[in-house]
C-alpha cells in the first residue's frame, strides 16, 4: 500500500501551518488581543461580583495582561503541546496502519466513533442535559474540539484510504490548518469561561477573608461623609482647626481606579447586600492605608 503520510516530516507542518496563520493574523496582534480579552474578562467579573461596573474602572494595558497571564499560561501551553505531538502521532498511527488496509480502516471507524460520542456529550452539556449534571466549565469545549477534529481526522484518513495520499501540498496545509483551528477555537472558549470563573472566586476570596487580601484603610474628610456599613465608625476630631475633621475607620482598601478610591466596610463580605464605596481620589479626602491581618469580628447584625 502507498504511503498514506503524505510528504514533508512533522516539523515542515507545524513551520508551514504557522506560516498560514501568520498571513490571517501578526501572532503578536492575536497574542496581545488574546491577553487583553482574557484579562478584560476577568477583571470585568471580578468587579462586577464586587458590587462594581466595569465603567466605573479604567486599567492600563499592563494591569489586564497581569490578569490574564493565569488564565493563559496552562491552556496555551497545552495547546503548544499538542501541536507538537499531533505530526508525531499521525506518523505512527500511519506507520503502523499502512501495512493492512483493514487496520487502517478499523483505525478510522473508531475515531469516527469516538468522534460522534464526543460530540454528543458537547451537545448534552450545552442543553444542560441531564439537569442533575453539575457540569465543569472545560466539557463543552473540551468534547466538542475534540469531536470536532477526530471526525475530520477520520473523514481524511477515510479519503486516505479509498483514494489514496493527497497529492496537492496545499490541500495537506488545508487538512492540517483546519485541524490546528479546530484545537485553537474550544481552548479560546475554554480560556474565557476559565478567565470569569477565576474573576468570580478572586471576588469570593476578598468577600470571605478581606482581611487576607484587602489592607485596611482610615478615611479623613474635611465635611461629614455619611459613610454606612457594616463595622464603620464615624468620629469627629477634637481640633476644631485640623483639615480633616471626620474619621472613618472599619474599611478595606479594594482599589484605585480612574481618580476613584473604592472601599468595602470589614464586615462586608458577611452581610447581605453591603455596599461598595466610591469616594472622589482629588484631595479632598485624605487616605491611610495600614496592614491589618487579623480578623475583625462582626456581630450577627453585621
């Protein structure tokens, strides 16, 4: 039986593939897209679980890459990784198939199968059947890209089979641009749901233990705030002649965003609906921040 590889070794694939992606997209351009999607993505839910809108913030291009470089580093390098390995694999699996056209066909017929259950599980999971099925959040992507590229493995190991190699080395760089693209777009799916479930736990972190995230902060204000919230205490400084004649303290420190301090109460990751302050960062406050570890303990009321 002829060789079914069809041409160049492994390495000219992944060469030639990079090559047609190259001419779609700078890889520089997708790179940094990709970091500052992924890391939007993440702060955008982080935020919002926190009680504040996403317009409310303004991050430089730096802060988002940060956030995003968790959420790419194990999806990316996986993805590398398989590409890798993909050329190597389809060498063997033709070198030990070649030599018997009913090993090869047995070959494509479960992959073909394996194929069809993959993505009957992707289709199950994006239906939320069953309803019981407490479902992570990589199954949909993970079986439908992998459903997707063994039935289009196996249809070209099919058109292998019955047809013999493909002649055209641009059909070949068609084949494996495709199967590349199929590998890309479920992690690109799998990384942004893993991008907003890791800004919803960042949010969880702070709500539960602030005081392992968050250093506490005293607020000075030369007029009467009105802050409320749970562990808030408002004072008024004996010196009638200081700048800053009102006190708060019993707050964290959330972050400084677009000429905005935002503050939470210490006692608001356990109450129900407490606030997140926004107070104007244009020196009409005066702010001091100290690391305080300790827990500060809340009454039921709070």
């Amino acid at each position: 039986m002829a060789d079914v590889g069809g041409g160049d070794g492994p390495g000219q694939d992944i060469v030639r593939v990079g090559r047609i992606l190259a001419q779609i997209v700078a890889p520089t351009t997708f790179i940094a897209s990709l970091l500052m999607y992924l890391g939007t993505v993440r702060l955008n839910n982080m935020y919002w679980a926190l009680g504040i809108n996403s317009s409310m913030l303004s991050f430089p291009f730096q802060e988002y890459v940060m956030a995003s470089v968790k959420v790419a580093d194990e999806p990316l390098a996986l993805v590398l990784l398989l590409l890798l390995m993909a050329p190597l694999v389809h060498a063997v699996l033709i070198r030990f198939t070649t030599w018997h056209r009913t090993a090869l066909a047995r070959t494509i017929l479960i992959l073909f199968t394996l194929g069809a259950v993959s993505l009957a599980v992707a289709v199950a999971a994006m239906a939320d059947w069953p309803r019981s099925w407490d479902q992570p959040h990589f199954v949909k992507p993970l079986f439908l890209g992998l459903g997707a590229i063994l039935l289009v493995y196996s249809a070209y190991l099919y058109t292998t089979l019955h047809s013999g190699p493909l002649i055209s080395s641009t059909g070949q760089i068609v084949q494996r641009t495709t199967l590349a693209a199929l590998a890309l777009l479920p992690m690109l799916w799998y990384m942004e749901d893993r991008a907003s479930e890791m800004g919803r736990e960042a949010a969880k972190a702070i709500r539960e233990h602030p005081e392992e995230t968050l250093v506490a902060a005293v607020v000075y204000a030369r007029q009467r705030l009105n802050l409320e919230g749970p562990g808030i205490d408002e004072s008024l400084l004996p010196d009638p002649n200081a700048e800053f004649r009102y006190r708060y303290t019993g707050l964290r420190f959330l972050i400084e965003s677009n000429r905005q301090y935002f503050l939470v109460p210490v006692c608001w990751g356990s109450t129900p609906g407490a606030r997140t302050i926004a107070l104007p960062a244009d020196g009409s406050i005066r702010l001091e921040t100290l690391n305080v570890m300790t827990k500060q303990p809340c009454s039921k009321g709070h």
